[in-house]
C-alpha cells in the first residue's frame, strides 16, 4: 500500500509547524547528516492518521530527537492501524544539493561485544547478535546479516540458531519466505530438543495455506511436554474446539489449561470452570 503512504504525506506538514520536531517522508528528503536515536511505532485501531502522527512526533521528542523519517504503515481494508518512523537528531547543515551521508547510529558496548565473542566462534553471541541485527535493538536492521548468522550457527550444530534461521524463511527475513526450508530447520531443531522448533511446526502447519493443519497437534505436544506453556495453551484450545482433529475429553483439554497456567500461560488460568468442571476442583 506504499501509494497510500504518499498520499498521507500531506499530513505531515500540518505537524511541523507547530512542533520542534522536523517530519520528513523518507530518508532521501533529509538534506543533512543526522544520527538515528530510536526506532518508534504509533498504533490506532480506528484508523486515525492524523492522531497516530501526533503521537510519533511525541515519542521523537520524548527521545530528544529533532527529526522524524517517517518509514511505513500499515492498513487492514483501507483504515490505517500503525505508522512507524525513526526519531533522529539532525547534525551539521542543510544542503540545496543531493542528501548528504547518513551518519549510522553507534553500537552500544553490548553489541560489540557480541560481534567480539562471535568472531570467536561462540555461537549463543551469534545468535543474540543476529536477533539484535533482526529486531533492530541498539542496531541497524539487517535481516540478511541475521540470517547469515543463524545459518552458519546453526550449520556448526547450535539448535537454537536453527529455530531462528526457519524463522527467517518462515517470515522471509533475510531469506525468500519458504514454508519448505522453514519446515527443515524447525524440524531439525525440534528433533534436537528445542521446543521452540516444536512450537514453530505448529504455528507453520496450522497457519500455513500449503500445510496440512492435522500435522500441528503432535508438534504443539512435543513443545508443551517440553513445558512451552503457550504450546499447552494452544493445544487444549484446539482440543476444546476440535480444531485440527478431534475433540478431547473435558479431562484432558482441563489437564493441558492446567498446565499451562502453572507454566506460565496466564489466559489459561481464567478458563472458566463452569465449562471444564475439572479446573474447579484443582487447589
């Protein structure tokens, strides 16, 4: 929906004047240097343009920024729900000509040292720095960089690397977006003990227009008898309702609630107990 993006740019304009703030549509309308402080997001169920925008020049100030590069949006059925930006601090001069280099944000002491520790072939710091360069935390975003990352950890035997690196196929970050290459790697690390593997299968495979649903049960199984309490959670929800299979007894579907909540999964704790006797009667 980018041609929309660039229609609501007019809206911007009405917010500079009255806001020390300087709100540009995109990186190439910033005339001068500038240093990125913060990545930050305004969200609106009812759609409101206008008041998503206000907020996000609020949270540049707040920030101590004095530039906003707005960057996306995003829309269900033409009503706007978010709008994303980067708070920036404008450095130097401004210049008639082409825009000048963008001065990249430093790395935080914590970065470096997982660059440092992943260099050394620790492969836990790789990880954490490819989930840093995924998420954009105290980073540039670098989906691609990320994924080489997970690869070649997980490729050295790292489990955990493994479920990230199917992540990145499943969400295409970094990878094409493939169902196929994210079953392999989440297979591969759930096989390995990760439950985050089993959970994944799960998602993919009651989520995915190219999977069987029917598969999910078995790997949210898995991860809940691993103690991943959304997984427990997930799955009694699917055997209260049938979803993906059969029914369970109000025996079982009470058991994996239960679990779930002493897991960790809070909505599972409010179940209410009238329609699972069961849960009434545990202490």
């Amino acid at each position: 929906m980018r041609w929309l993006f660039l229609v609501f740019m007019a809206c911007a304009s009405a917010v500079t004047p009255t806001s020390p703030v300087r709100v540009f549509s995109g990186p190439a309308q910033v005339r001068q240097p500038y240093k990125e402080l913060k990545r930050i997001q305004a969200k609106d169920t009812n759609g409101r343009y206008d008041d998503m925008l206000k907020r996000l020049v609020a949270q540049a100030q707040t920030a101590g920024a004095d530039g906003l590069i707005l960057e996306d949006m995003t829309d269900k059925h033409g009503r706007f729900e978010s709008v994303s930006g980067v708070a920036v601090r404008l450095i130097g001069k401004e210049s008639a000509e082409a825009p000048l280099p963008i001065v990249e944000p430093s790395e935080s002491h914590q970065v470096r040292r997982l660059e440092k520790l992943c260099k050394k072939g620790f492969l836990p710091s790789c990880v954490a720095l490819g989930s840093a360069l995924q998420d954009g935390r105290e980073v540039p975003k670098d989906f691609t960089r990320a994924a080489d990352l997970f690869e070649a950890a997980c490729f050295k035997g790292y489990t955990l690397a493994c479920t990230h690196y199917g992540f990145a196929f499943y969400q295409g970050l970094g990878r094409p977006q493939s169902d196929t290459d994210a079953i392999v790697n989440f297979k591969s690390s759930c096989d390995a003990g990760d439950v985050g593997g089993c959970r994944y299968l799960g998602v993919l495979y009651s989520t995915s227009a190219n999977t069987a649903a029917t598969y999910s049960r078995p790997f949210f199984r898995q991860a809940c008898d691993g103690n991943d309490s959304w997984s427990c959670w997930r799955l009694a929800r699917m055997m209260q309702v049938g979803e993906a299979g059969d029914k369970g007894t109000p025996e079982e579907v009470a058991d994996l609630f239960h679990r779930a909540c002493i897991l960790g999964a809070e909505q599972a704790c409010y179940v209410e107990p009238s329609t699972l006797p069961i849960l009434g009667e545990r202490e």
